[in-house]
C-alpha cells in the first residue's frame, strides 16, 4: 500500500483506500458462526457497501446452531452464503473477521490467503502476511474494532446494524464481564441507544428444543467436579456451540473457576474451555489441550478447540477425550483424586470409579 493512502489516517481509511477499485468482495466468518463474527461480517459488509461496492457476500462453514444465533440471522436480515455454494475465485478481495487464517475454524482452504483479516484473538504469523490485518487480542470482540472503523468513517449506523454489533459485543464479553479496555464499552455506549430493544429481546429469548433442556441435564449428570475445576463429558451433540454454553453456564457455580465442557458433532470432537481467573490463558489452555491433534486457540477467559475424530473407532474416540481431559487437569493443577460428581452430596467423594479418566495409553504418547 504507498504511503500516502495510509498517513495520518485510521484503519478503516486504510482499509478501503487498500481496497481501492476492486469490486467483488467475500467476507468469511469463522465455523459454525457466532453472534459476534456475524456482526462484524455485516459490520463490513455495511461498510463497503457505503463505499460504493455492489457485490459483497458474508459466508460461513458449520452450522448456525443455537436457537438465538438463528434468530439473530432472521430477526436482522442478515445474508449469510454457504461455503458449499462460494466459488472463492470470482471474488477479487476475501476477508476474515473474527478469526485468522490456519487456525482451523474457518472454511477458507489453506492455499488461499486472504486479502483482510480483522480480529481479536491472539495474533498468528499467517495473518501478518497478509496485505491488511488488523488484529487486537485485548478487545472484548471484533464487533469493538468494526464499530470504531464505523464511527471513524463517519458512516450511518442503523437499527439493524447497531443492534447486531451490540449483541455481538454483548455476548463475547459475557455482558462485559470478559472484557478489559476501555473500547469495548465506548462502543457499548455509542451502539445501546442505536439499537432496537424488542428485537433483541426477541433475539435473546427464543423458543428452544427440548433436546436441548434434556442435553443440559445430561452435561450436569456427567459433570465431574475437581477441586475449583468442573469436566463435563456430553457425548454426542446437536450442535457444536453448546459446549460453549456449557461451559459458561458451569463456571458460575460456587467455587468454580474452571471449566471443560467436551462432546462429539459429526466427526469433530468439540471443547470449551472456561475460567473466571484473572491473566489465566484460556486460549493458552485449549493449544496446550489438542497439541498434535487438532486445533484450538481463544481468549484470557474464554477458549475452544476441535479435535478430529473422522475414521476412529468409539474406544479411540474416548481415549482422545480422555487425553484432552487429563491435560486440562494438569494444566490446571488440580488434584485429580479429589474429584467427585456434581450431583454428588457435599462431603461425599465419587462413587462411580468406572467415569474415572483413564490415563493416555498407547497410540499417542502423553504430552506431546
Ligand atoms: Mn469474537
């Protein structure tokens, strides 16, 4: 980019000065997309579109799982394309919000790098190679930095727009409780009288599966608790995002300050990781969780990750659960002997010695 384009000037004239005359623009979100990646993919649509470009597409790989998330997409009209129906080549600049290239959650193939990545997990190599990358690991959310080039542009914010970037904001820093700069509030307080309250209440307060009350039932009967650790093992899912869920649902019970939360969608194994302590690496956790066998990344507070299952027989799928948890354990340092079920009386120690983690055994040495 010459120099000039850029002087004196904030990111969002960056941006578009980098994107100039290009015409055709897909902004990817990250896998089974949450509200926070929605938003600022609708963020950035509305912002080229204000500039003046006509084709501009948000896709997204997974499912858009959980009843609110859908409700969102509907309730805001937000567009958002397949990637089996996203032909990568017709488009002359492809962006990344929410999430950066190589980090396994996002259905960009690996042989394409993007033009734009604009994120707020912690900064990868990948994306430093890329022609603009504007990466903030201590916003509470990507929805923050979109809301910044919005207000640094000048542009209009409407109903719609506003009321999703708030709820993005809203529900990646658990009402802000997960946050820690300053940003994450200005732009709370410039978007909250922007938005439209009625939808999003309605967007808050779906109707939702009772599959889903019976999967919550199920996740607190397999809860094993550690010391200030809980583990919960839910087998198989609905879908992928309510671990995450979970695992915030779980960590607001007394005493408790971390969680794991794990469970199979289709042929991925899925995990969140939580805690409430200050300057613990959640994300640091979750890398350390899948070394060597999948991928993973997050947050201080808040992580996931993704192990592939495809192929494995369901003993080997229990053994890799098995290592995810008994690395978590260590990580954490709590005493594994210690460990009871939740629905266990206070006092009691657990009874059930056949939900013991077994320890790693062949196929993947410990540790690695
Ligand atoms: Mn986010």
């Amino acid at each position: 980019m010459a120099l000039q384009d850029g002087l004196n000037q904030g990111p969002a004239h960056r941006l578009l000065a980098y994107v100039g005359q290009k015409r055709s623009i897909l902004i990817m979100c990250h896998n089974n997309p949450d509200p926070d990646t929605i938003a600022a993919a609708f963020a950035l649509k509305s912002i080229f579109l204000q500039a003046g470009k006509r084709k501009v597409t948000i896709g997204y790989g997974g499912i858009i799982g959980r009843a609110e998330n859908r409700q969102f997409v509907r309730r805001l009209k937000i567009d958002l394309t397949h990637v089996r129906e996203i032909d990568f080549r017709v488009y002359s600049v492809i962006c990344l919000v929410d999430t950066q290239p190589h980090t396994g959650n996002n259905a960009l193939p690996q042989n394409i790098l993007p033009h734009i990545v604009i994120d707020h997990h912690p900064l990868r190599r990948e994306s430093t190679k890329c022609p603009f990358f504007d990466v903030r690991p201590k916003y509470g959310s990507s929805s923050t930095i979109l809301t910044e080039y919005l207000r640094e542009l000048n542009f209009t914010v409407g109903r719609r727009l506003a009321t999703a970037l708030f709820y993005g904001l809203k529900t990646d820093t658990n009402e802000l409780l997960r946050s820690t700069v300053k940003a994450d509030l200005d732009a709370f307080t410039f978007l909250f009288p922007k938005t439209a309250p009625r939808t999003l209440a309605a967007i808050e307060n779906p109707s939702i599966p009772k599959s889903y009350f019976l999967k919550f039932a199920d996740a607190i009967d397999n809860s094993i608790q550690y010391q200030d650790a809980i583990v919960s093992q839910m087998g198989k899912l609905t879908t992928p995002d309510i671990v995450g869920e979970m695992a915030d649902f779980l960590l607001r019970m007394e005493g408790i300050r971390w969680t794991l939360c794990l469970g199979e969608y289709q042929d991925d194994l899925y995990m969140s990781v939580r805690t409430s302590r200050r300057r613990r690496m959640a994300g640091m956790t979750a890398l350390r969780i899948v070394h060597g066998l999948g991928t993973g990344g997050g947050h201080e507070k808040a992580a996931a990750g993704k192990i592939p299952l495809k192929g494995l027989s369901p003993e080997r799928r229990q053994e890799i659960s098995s290592i995810a948890i008994d690395r978590f354990l260590k990580i954490v340092g709590v005493n594994r002997k210690e460990s009871k079920p939740i629905t266990a009386p206070p006092g009691v120690q657990r009874k059930k010695p056949e939900k013991d983690v077994t320890p790693p055994t062949n196929g993947i040495p410990p540790g690695e």
